[in-house]
C-alpha cells in the first residue's frame, strides 16, 4: 500500500474486539471501575379484572384500570430489574422471578427491585443511575413522578429517573403499558 507521494505505508491493523465477560466482576477484580449498560423492557396489557390496582413506579392509582401480571405488573420496576441484571449479566426478571413461582404471585415489584439490587451488589456491582420511559395514554403520571422516582430510588439505592409519554394515537400502544429502562453499573 502506498500513500500519495508513492511512499510504502503500512496495512491497517484490525483490532479483535476483547470478549465479553459472562461472569461479574469480583469485588476489588481486575474490573474494577468497569462501567456498563443495560437496556430494560417490559410491556403489560390493561386487565378486565375491576379489581385489578394499577400499580406504577410503587404508587397506586385505584381510578385507573388495572394491568394483567402475576406480580402487581408495575412495568416501571419491571423494566428497572431487567436494565441491572442485564447490565452485569446476572440474566433476567423471568429468571429471577418466574411467573410459575406461586410465591410471586401479587409480589410488590419494587420488593423484587431491591432483591435484584442486593443479587447485583453481592455481585461487586453499583447502581449510577437508571432513566426511565413509561409509555401510556392515562393516567397522568406528572402529578406522582417524584414519589414515583423516590420508591424506585430507594429500592436500587441510586437515582431513578421517570418520564411519560403517550402513544399519541399509534395503533397497538393504547392496549396497555410499556417501560423502556437504561441503567449505568459500575463495578467495584
């Protein structure tokens, strides 16, 4: 190869990317310092069941309908579960708490937050923080968003941060709730 003055240059060197740990990283580890991302999901359809309690972010809102869940079906908490775990590895909300399990059953999601939370620091991991984005059309959550981000909060031990949106009218949202959750892990 040769640049434009015809002089000899050399090839390019391909980097091979470092593998991906699939184990977290021991306290005081070689990765220590080691941040991460996790991305969290989770979606619920609205219940038919009238005395199914709406449960979002830890706060209640009896005048809205309910969601179909084996736990309380807080998608807000959900989401946050799954952005940790993946986050260090440690699997996800279906591993940790299967629907099967008929403990679960009613479970209070920011009671399994801070389970998932205590499995991470056991791991050698900290919550910096997690962002999320609640989709839905009603109720209003700016009225509860502090308590909201306060439960959520206290359950990981790290801000919580917590935002709607609508579906804006999009075929297929209206039928329940969605959360989308980024977490940022360090290990120590």
């Amino acid at each position: 190869m040769s640049d434009n003055n015809g002089e000899a240059t050399p090839a390019p060197v391909e980097a091979t990317p470092a593998p991906v740990e699939a184990t977290p990283a021991p306290v005081g580890g070689p990765n220590s310092g080691t941040i991460r991302v996790g991305q969290g999901f989770d979606v619920h359809p609205f219940s038919e069941d009238p005395d199914r309690i709406f449960v979002l972010g830890g706060v209640s809102f009896p005048q809205a309908q309910g969601l179909v869940g084996h736990s309380d079906a807080d998608v807000a908490a959900h989401a946050c579960v799954d952005a940790i775990l993946g986050a260090t590895g440690l699997g996800d909300i279906g591993q940790l708490f299967p629907d099967t399990d008929p403990d679960l059953e009613g479970a209070d999601s920011l009671a399994l937050l801070a389970r998932a939370s205590d499995l991470l620091a056991d791991a050698g991991w900290s919550v910096s923080n997690i962002d999320c984005t609640v989709i839905l059309d009603s109720p209003k959550l700016a009225p509860h968003r502090i308590q909201m981000q306060d439960n959520l909060s206290e359950a990981v031990g790290a801000p919580v941060s917590i935002k709607g949106k609508r579906t804006e009218g999009v075929a297929g949202l209206a039928g329940g709730v969605q959360c989308h959750a980024v977490a940022l892990v360090v290990a120590r």
